[in-house]
C-alpha cells in the first residue's frame, strides 16, 4: 500500500473524527469570538506603548494612556468570560438548540464556582469582589470545563424534551426563556454544590483546574516538542486538503491565547521575560513566523511564479494569487498549484515553516528576538508590517529573512513542478482534438 493510501486510509479517519467531535467543534467555534476583542485590545496597547517614543510620550502626556490600558484589560483581560459563553452558545447552536440560554447558564455557573474573597493586607477577612486574574488568562481552561459541561447538560434536557412547556399563543422568546428554566436550575444547583464543598476545604474550582490542569498545560505549550508538533501537524494535514490551521488552532488556541494575555500582563508591568513567566509560544507565532504569506510560507513559490515561471498555467496563477498572499491568503497556490497531495512539493511546504516556527522559538529562548507583549496584528496583515506592529523591528526583520529563505528554499521544488507542468503543456499542444480527448479521459 503507497504512503499516501496508508495516511489516507488509517490516519485521516480518526483525524476527521477527532475534528469533528462536538466539544472539539464547539472550542474552535467559541475561541474565534475572542479574536476580535483580543485584536482590538492589542491595538489599544500598541498606542498606549508606541515604539516611536514622541507618539508614546503624546498620549501619556495628554491622559489618553490609562484610557488606553482600559480598554487593553477590558478585552484582553475577559477572555475567560467571554470563552465560558462562547464555548456552549457555540455546541448548542451546533446542536440545533437556542444558544444564548447556553451561554448564559455557563456564565452563571463560571462566577459562581469563583472565590469572591479578595485577600488585602491588613484586613483578616479581605473583601467580597471578583478577583479579576480569574475573568482573564488564568480561568481560560476553566472557562472550557465548564462550558462543555454545562453545554452538554443544556441539550442532553433538550434533546429528551425536558423542559417546561409553555401554550402555542405564548411568544417564542417567553417560550424559549422557559425551555432552558431547568436546565439553569440543575447547573446552578450542581454548581452551588461543588462550590459549597471546596469551599469549605478552602479551595476552589478553579484554583484547583489552573494548578493541576492549566498551568501544566502552558509549560508544555513552551516546549521545544511543541514548537515542532504544531507546524509539522499543520502543514501535514494540509497537503491532505485539510484546513490544518483551523483544525490545530482548535486545540492549541486557548492555551497560546492564555499564553499571549499572560505576555501582556507582564508586559504592563514591565516585567516581560522568561524568568518572569513569560511565554515563548502564542497564538501571535503562528502567523508572525510560520505562515506568513498564508500557511506552508509560500511566497518562495508565488515570486518563482511571477518571474521564472514558463508554464503558462503557473504564469497566470502567480498573478492571481499576487493579491491574496499580500494579505496572508494562499489557497489560489496551495490548491492551484497544487500542492495538495503533489509528492514534489511536500518536503518544503512542511519543512520551511517548521524552520521558521522553531528558529523563531530559540531565537527567543536566546533573547535575539523579543517575546510576544499582547500586540496582535490581524493575521491578513502584510508580513513585515505585521512583524512590526506585534514585536517592533526585530520581528520585521525576521519576518523578512524568513521570506528570503522561502524563495531559496522552494526554487528546486516549484521549479521542478514548473518544469513538469511546462513539458505537459507543450505534449498537449502537439495533441490533436481527438488524441487530447483521450489524454483526458485516462
């Protein structure tokens, strides 16, 4: 049996089976809320920390920075609020039922299960609030615990039609407020129960999910072996066909996303490092190092097209595909090309971004290139551009090298496969209609 019959037949089955798994479904679906407010969020913290220092110096001494800061820890600091609504609205809409009751229940189970004794020196009772590290990074697995619980109890009540009945005259919204009356009660009830009895062992649930589960979780997220299972597993599955990004980035996203928060909090500080906390891999990586110009690093085959190419068909993809990878969109090559199931292509779509990927990594481990401070450029943002405005100077210049490699490392490659897409041209413009028919047909 071929390589590729083997992955096709025994891999990618239980791959598909895993993406589409309803919790897995539901945490892809639920995290891409918190892209947004997370862009935005970086935004403001990019003003507020101008690496032109006349700009940063402007807004400091006008007082528009604290409102900067503001609007930074209004967005990026709720991620596990936003990631405990998000995840169960996401399942339940998948599952066919009304999602915001879903969300809403998971929320009121999320803040329930808190601590809302706040320690302050000097007062032997502390105060009542709720602790803000808890509503951000540090309460994100939490947050998709919970989520997925609650989520998969809403519809289990709903899908058994348990649920209290309201006469055909009453309008929907009443009726659907109702549908999820017992479904929030049980979850409240559960919820109360489980807070009641850590509680009281002076714990809680989330303190015991972030020591035992999240924070074992973000320290593997930093290893080396990560920053080579994430691009390899990427780019692997797409040559397949399958959207690799989406697919990992379901399951890695919340932690490098808890990752890049963390990143940010520190920063504020002024105390972004290693030996702080600080964390190497996020979600900001992955765009910045490993698929710039969309995913495999493809601008080495885009520039070969645009300028040695002598296949006409790969002359007129380059052009087309000229636009799109500007802006980090590489589906016209990746499936153009191909470079889907294409043996000759396979070795530097997955090489050449696993090099970027961990040559970034240690570039960091070593202090060369800075850490992620919580600035997250949009990921359609033109490479070197997106550099600088997520990681200053040396994060552009990088980004430039890396395209340099691009096109050193796919010229044998593309130029093969140009080669063999030029030679069939030409055999088929020596074919008469009938001979090309047939060529065709087999």
């Amino acid at each position: 049996m071929a390589f590729s019959d083997t992955i096709e037949n025994k891999v990618l089955p239980p791959v598909m089976k895993f993406i589409e798994f309803r919790p897995v479904q539901a945490i892809k679906d639920g995290m891409l809320f918190i892209m947004p407010i997370s862009i935005v969020g970086s935004m403001f913290l990019l003003l507020a920390e101008f690496p032109y220092e006349p700009i940063k110096n402007f807004f400091t001494n006008i007082g528009w920075a604290p409102a900067m800061y503001q609007a930074n820890n209004a967005t990026m600091g709720i991620m596990a609020l936003v990631a405990t609504i998000a995840i169960p609205y996401s399942f339940a809409k998948n599952s066919g039922h009304e999602p915001l009751s879903a969300g809403i229940t998971s929320l009121v189970a999320y803040i329930l299960l808190l601590n809302w004794n706040i320690p302050v020196e000097g007062i032997d009772e502390g105060v009542t609030g709720i602790p803000t590290e808890w509503i951000g990074s540090q309460g994100v697995v939490a947050a998709m615990l919970i989520g997925i619980f609650v989520a998969y109890l809403y519809t289990w009540f709903l899908d058994r039609d348990i649920r209290i009945k309201m006469p055909e005259s009453v309008p929907s919204g009443v009726a659907n407020s109702f549908n999820a009356l017992i479904p929030i009660a049980v979850v409240t009830l559960i919820s109360a129960i489980v807070y009641g009895v850590l509680n009281s062992m002076g714990t809680s649930f989330l303190n015991i999910i972030y020591t035992t589960l999240q924070v074992p979780l973000q320290g593997l997220s930093g290893s080396l072996g990560m920053a080579i299972i994430v691009p390899f597993a990427i780019h692997f599955l797409w040559w397949f066909g399958i959207h690799g990004a989406t697919t990992v980035g379901g399951i890695v996203e919340p932690i490098f996303r808890a990752n890049l928060a963390q990143n940010n909090e520190l920063f504020k500080a002024g105390e972004l490092s290693l030996d702080n906390g600080g964390h190497i891999l996020t979600n900001v990586n992955q765009a910045m190092f490993m698929t710039l110009t969309g995913s495999g690093m493809t601008f080495g085959i885009l520039i070969y097209m645009l300028f040695w190419a002598k296949s006409e068909q790969y002359k007129a993809l380059g052009k087309l595909a000229l636009g799109p990878a500007i802006f980090n969109i590489n589906e016209p090559i990746i499936f153009g090309t191909p470079i889907v199931m294409n043996p000759l292509l396979f070795i530097p779509f997955v090489i050449l971004p696993m090099f970027g990927y961990i040559s970034s990594y240690f570039l960091m481990r070593v202090g060369i290139l800075p850490l992620a401070n919580g600035v997250e450029a949009p990921w359609t943002t033109p490479p070197i551009l997106a550099g600088f405005i997520s990681g200053g100077w040396q994060w552009a210049l990088y980004q430039a090298i890396l395209l340099v490699i691009s096109i050193i490392g796919y010229f044998p490659f593309i130029r093969a496969a140009d080669r063999q897409a030029y030679a069939q041209e030409q055999t088929a413009d020596e074919l008469t209609p009938e001979q090309l028919a047939e060529e065709i047909v087999e």
